[in-house]
C-alpha cells in the first residue's frame, strides 16, 4: 500500500514508523511512504505556504494553490484525507475502510487550518484523531498510516493477526500477565496458573466486560 503524504515538515517521515511492524513493512515494500514538501508546490520567492486569514482574527492558514498543485500531481488514485480537528473521528471502522483502498494521500494542516475550499472541493475525507489539540497533522497521519498498515496482508506478519479483539466484540482487552509469579508481592491471579482453560476463559470475559463497564461505558453494547 502507498502512502503520500503532503507536509510543510517533509523531516517528521517515516519518524516512529521506520521502527517495528511498520519499520519492517517499510523494509520488505508491503508499505511505501512517499512524502511531499508542500514548499515545492509554491512559485514565488518566498516559498510561502501560508497568508493571513481573510476576515481577520490570529495566526495563519495554509494557501489552497500548492494543496491543490501537489493533489493533481499525486501518484496514486485512492482517496484524498485532510487530517484537520474538524474531521470525522478516525476509528478501527475507518481504518478497515482505508485499507481496502491501495493508496491514500495525506494532507497534513498547520498553523490556524487549511483554506476551506480544500476541505470542500478537493478532499475526500476529512478526519481528526480525537478530542485533543495537535500542532498539526503530521502525527495523526502517522498515527492513520499505522493504523491501516497493520490491516494489509503480510504486514503483521508472525505477529498476531488483525483480529482486533478489543474493539470488534465490543470490549477492552483482559488483563495480561508474564513471570515472575510473584513480583514485589504482588501475584498474579490465582486462575490463570491453575490450568482451568475453561475457568480461565469465564475469568477472562468477566474481566473484559468489568473493565470496559469501568473505562469505557461508552464502548458498552449488551455484552
Ligand atoms: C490552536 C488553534 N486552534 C484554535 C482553537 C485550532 C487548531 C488548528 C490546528 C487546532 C489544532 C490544529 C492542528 N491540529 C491538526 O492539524 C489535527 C488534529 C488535532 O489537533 N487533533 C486531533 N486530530 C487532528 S488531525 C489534525
């Protein structure tokens, strides 16, 4: 799967995703970045990005003609994402459907936003990571490639496969557990070294829906 990603901070890729499950899929080419500096995109001597904001008010915000230069220029032929705190929330749903997809191409905004019209004419989806305030979207696009790079065939490799238990049935994940049976007294539950798969199942589950019940009411369906 390609990634083009289109940035005033081309330096930031790959950044955390050159290391691991991504970093390998990097290596093996399940999975390309191809990053664009946006200040290539512009033609005059300042290479400027970003103008003042008509209307008024503070801060900057990124010019439509290199966003929209770099966009017809694209490789690819997948959807157009704006990452922007106005978009639609990224979730698990939406990163299988990104997946299917063979590319994608990232804008990342900065400074105040981007100019509208690249949100209403040239984007195909705009999406925010969540209810928080980034600098910019650089790393919630590193954090949407990630997400879907798992979701590809062969990029999880020996590791467990993209069945995603927490969030397909509903729950968080039971807590987990490794030697010593004892660390600075505090043992692991008594269940899981009694061999009682069965037991330890049941116990399981229940301290999957007590934990989401606790955590995260709001992923709770009648389960
Ligand atoms: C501080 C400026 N904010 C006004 C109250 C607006 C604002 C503009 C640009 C806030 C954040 C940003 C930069 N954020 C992103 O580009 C971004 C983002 C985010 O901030 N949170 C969650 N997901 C995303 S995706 C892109």
């Amino acid at each position: 799967m390609r990634f083009e990603v289109l940035t005033i901070f081309p330096d930031m890729f790959p950044g955390p995703l050159a290391h691991g499950v991504t970093g390998r899929a990097l290596q093996n080419g399940r999975i390309t970045v191809m990053v664009h500096d946006l200040r290539t995109y512009t033609h005059d001597r300042h290479r400027q990005v970003d103008d003042v904001p008509y209307g008024g008010g503070a801060g900057m915000v990124l010019k439509p003609e290199p966003i929209f230069e770099a966009v017809h220029g694209r490789h690819g032929t997948g959807p157009v994402i704006l990452l922007s705190p106005q978009g639609e929330v990224f979730t698990q749903v939406v990163a299988h459907d990104l997946a299917a997809h063979d590319d994608l191409y990232l804008i990342c905004g900065r400074y105040e936003g981007v100019d509208e019209r690249v949100a209403e004419f040239l984007v195909d989806r705009e999406l925010s990571i969540g209810d928080f305030i980034l600098t910019g979207g650089e790393l919630a696009a590193m954090v949407v490639i990630d997400a879907v790079s798992r979701l590809r065939t062969g990029v999880l490799g020996a590791e467990a496969s993209p069945v995603d238990e927490s969030f397909v049935d509903g729950l968080l994940e039971y807590p987990h557990y490794t030697r010593p049976p004892v660390f600075e007294g505090h043992a692991v539950p008594e269940i899981l070294l009694s061999g009682h798969h069965a037991e330890i199942e049941k116990w399981r589950r229940a301290q999957a829906k007590a934990r989401t019940q606790q955590r995260r009411p709001d992923l709770s369906r009648d389960q």
